[in-house]
C-alpha cells in the first residue's frame, strides 16, 4: 500500500508541476481534473485538490473545487494535455490541509 501511495504522490506532484490534465476513477465515476495541490488533510489522508469543469465532470456534477482521497483513487493517468491557469478562488494555503506536499 505505502509502494503505491508513493508513486501516486510522485506522479501527482509531476503533473501539478507541469500543469498536466489527469484521468482516473473515483467512487464508480470518471474523471479528467486540473491538479493544483497535493497534500494531508485534516484526517491525516492523502489528497489531490483539483478543478474539474463540468464538460469534463461525471454526470450532472457542477465544475468546481474537489478534493480527492489518494485511497479511493484508480487508474490514474496523466495526460499529455496541460492548463495554463490556476482556476478561480484557488488557495495555495489550502487550510482543509495539515501539510502540503506540492502545489501550483
């Protein structure tokens, strides 16, 4: 488990820094974010803050912020498409987090 939610952080933290689009599956659904943190939340779990747009969203799920459970996480691929902004009301002090690991 540890070997695993290593790689994921390593591969998240590279597309945070290179502003890659990721894929993956979250709780029976698909979906293709924009990474802007990498961090512990207050339930000392690994998470991915990201933007989703609802074009991109499972479902009838409104685009916004969202964090992401490391633990819940499947089939994670990093694209080759990249964003080029951070996305309204990002915070990087991101205070749901007990640390940051890596953000835009």
């Amino acid at each position: 488990m540890y070997a695993m939610y290593s790689y994921l952080l390593e591969e998240l933290s590279r597309a945070v820094g290179a502003r890659l689009l990721i894929q993956f599956d979250y709780s029976g659904e698909n979906y293709i974010v924009e990474p802007h943190l990498v961090g512990v939340n207050h339930h000392n779990q690994d998470c991915l803050c990201a933007w989703f747009d609802s074009k991109k969203a499972p479902g009838n799920t409104a685009a916004g912020w969202r964090c992401f459970l490391f633990s819940n996480m499947e089939n994670v691929k990093l694209l080759d498409d990249r964003f080029c902004k951070k996305r309204p009301g990002y915070d990087p002090y991101n205070s749901s987090m007990n640390r940051i690991y890596y953000r835009i």
